[in-house]
C-alpha cells in the first residue's frame, strides 16, 4: 500500500514534508546545530522512500540520546 502525503505528516510531525521536481524532501521544523551528527534535511525519491529516511533519522538520533537512569 502506498503512503499519503498526509500519513507521512502525521508520522512525523517534526518535519515539513514537500514534494519537489524527482522527489520528495522533508526540513526539520526546528533545526539541530550543524554538528550534531543529525540531519536538518532527508529526501526521497517516492514517500515510501522519505519514509524510511525519516525512520532512519529518528532511530539514529535515540540512539545519540544518554540513556536515563546511568
């Protein structure tokens, strides 16, 4: 099953989801500092794709954050 553009909203609602000429390219709302290790801008070439970039994005930066209780 395809994805909306209004389901990818929804999943990630950090993010501005645009469709632009071959593809799609979500903006953090608010930025993260230039060398954070995190990324302001994903792309993809169908949503599908933007998707798993997003998921991609979001795992990395849990994986960033310390963990609670050390």
């Amino acid at each position: 099953m395809s994805l909306t553009v209004q389901q990818v909203i929804n999943r990630f609602p950090g993010w501005q989801i645009t469709d632009m000429p071959g593809g799609w390219v979500a903006m953090r709302v608010n930025f993260v500092p230039k060398n954070s290790g995190l990324s302001n801008v994903r792309c993809g070439g169908t949503l599908e794709e933007l998707a798993e970039n997003l998921y991609a994005e979001i795992r990395h930066q849990k994986s960033r954050q310390p963990a609670v209780g050390r």
